[in-house]
C-alpha cells in the first residue's frame, strides 16, 4: 500500500487557523520534537534562511516607507 505524503507547504497554504488545524499543528510538533528535539531550534539552518528572508523583504520596503512618512 503506498502512503500519501504531506508537504509542509501544502500545510502553510491551506492553514486559516482554524480550531483543528491548530490542534493537529500542536500534534505535529510534539511528533516531531519527539524525534528530533533540536529542530526547531534557532540555531538550525532552516530557521536561518527563513529569517533571512525577512530581513530581505523589509529592506525591499524601505523606499515605500520613506514615501508613507513624506
């Protein structure tokens, strides 16, 4: 029998936060903890790229925040 795999994008995408979503999101991080209990630590790559982008997007917006304040 072959297993259907879940992406984590297809998570984020159709997350609305709702009451169940939020409860099986708390299962898969105990789930996951359980296995690996560093890998939503602040020092793993994944959490580095993903505040790297961040700090991308808001350098993006600086010239539009400059306007706002004039």
């Amino acid at each position: 029998m072959t297993q259907n795999k879940i992406r984590l994008i297809d998570l984020f995408r159709f997350y609305k936060a709702l009451p169940h979503q939020m409860a099986s999101i708390g299962e898969l991080e105990e789930a996951i903890n359980k296995a690996n209990p560093h890998i939503f630590g602040r020092d793993q790559m994944w959490f580095k790229t993903w505040s790297q982008a961040g700090k991308q997007e808001q350098d993006d917006l600086q010239p539009a925040l400059d306007l706002i304040k004039k």
